[in-house]
C-alpha cells in the first residue's frame, strides 16, 4: 500500500462514501487491483472497480491523516446521504417523492448493494456490508422498497422507517392502525432475505412496530 502513486491514494479517496466504488480512469483502477486494495466485480458489461477491506482500511487512514492536517471547519458540515450514484432510498416520511421511474431506480439500487454485498462478504450477499449498519435506516427502507412494499404517502398507507433509541435498530411501523398488524407480519416474512432480522414490539398503547438487525453471517 506504501507503493501507491499520487494518483491511486486519491482515487481511493475520492471513491464513493458508501459503497467504496472507484470513478477514477481503469489503469487507475486495475493499479489498485494489482496492489490488493480493489477489486472488479459485476455482471459481464457491467463491471465496476471497488475497494475491498484492504482498500476500505485504507481510505479510513488516508482521511484520518488529511483531516490532521485540515484546519477545523468554522460551521457545522451538512449532513449527507448514503447512495449509489446518489440514490436516497424512502423511509416513507415523504422526502423522497414518487416518480414513474423509481422502481427501475429501486432495482438498480438494490442489484448494486448486492454486488456491494457479494465484494465485501467474499461472495456472500445475504449479510449487510459495514456501510448498510452504519446507516441502518437508509438500508432498511431499501430493502423494504427492493422487497415492493409501498412506503407512506399522505393519500395512502405504507410503512415509515426512522431511528430507535438504539442507532443501530431501525424502527419500522404502518401508518394505518388497522392493517398495521398484517402489514407488519409480511414485511417481518420478507426482511431475513434481505439481510435483516426484525422483531416485533408494542408501545405502551400496543401499538405493533418493528425493530431490524443486520443479519450475522
């Protein structure tokens, strides 16, 4: 890793946030596949350069010692969203409005994690990658959105995805009272195969939500 150009630890840095995948020119890529921090995966014509755990680690180091030597920003940096190609999955709250192309977008979301999935697992796409626990909410509304389950909407009802007092437990309930039981019983079916564990709770007015896990390997 010492041996990297000036080049390559900039496209390491420069990849992106969440997924790890690399945008810089292929030479640059194949570079960092030789040097054991990247690798290409994808269907045949659809090939994509990411980092692997090594590549992941390294990226860590490498802003670690940039942020070091960057003097303290003056406000409050603005929060930002985990995506590919900056896709923000709908945790049903309304921010993200419908759109004749979403599920195509949805599909291509959730086929790219499962390759993200597939680099960092050694294979394996059934457990969620490091990014995904890091930013459980995100996650899990796209596994629900991935699995055809309606997000809310003021004019119809649909699960809503937001933090519980334990970050890394996201906290899953339907906005109509009287489906929410069934509604809850099919998406509590559908999450193990996405990689999430949930389990049903009550409020103290009984009240059915869900909380979901990652999935251990």
């Amino acid at each position: 890793m010492g041996t990297l150009t000036a080049a390559q630890r900039r496209a390491v840095v420069e990849s992106e946030p969440g997924t790890g995948r690399l945008a810089a020119r292929p030479q640059v890529c194949a570079a960092l596949v030789a040097a054991g921090v990247a690798v290409r995966h994808g269907r045949a014509g659809h090939h994509g350069f990411y980092l692997n755990r090594e590549g992941l680690a390294l990226r860590a180091e490498l802003m670690r010692a940039a942020e070091q030597r960057t003097p303290e920003p003056q406000g409050p940096a603005e929060p930002t969203e985990p995506a590919a190609g900056g896709f923000v999955a709908d945790d049903g709250s309304g921010a993200v409005p419908a759109s004749p192309r979403r599920a195509a977008e949805v599909a291509a979301a959730w086929e790219g994690l499962l390759q993200i999935r597939s680099v960092l697992g050694a294979g394996a796409a059934e457990v969620p990658a490091p990014w995904e626990r890091e930013r459980a909410v995100h996650a899990v509304a796209l596994a629900l959105e991935a699995a055809g389950v309606p997000p809310a909407r003021p004019d119809s009802p649909g699960y809503q995805v937001a933090p519980s007092q334990d970050p890394a437990l996201p906290r899953i309930t339907w906005t109509s009272p009287s489906q929410a039981p069934q509604a809850l019983a099919r998406i509590a079916s559908l999450l193990p195969s996405s990689g999430w564990q949930p389990t049903l709770h009550r409020t103290r007015t009984a009240t059915p939500y869900l909380l979901a896990s990652p999935r251990r390997a």
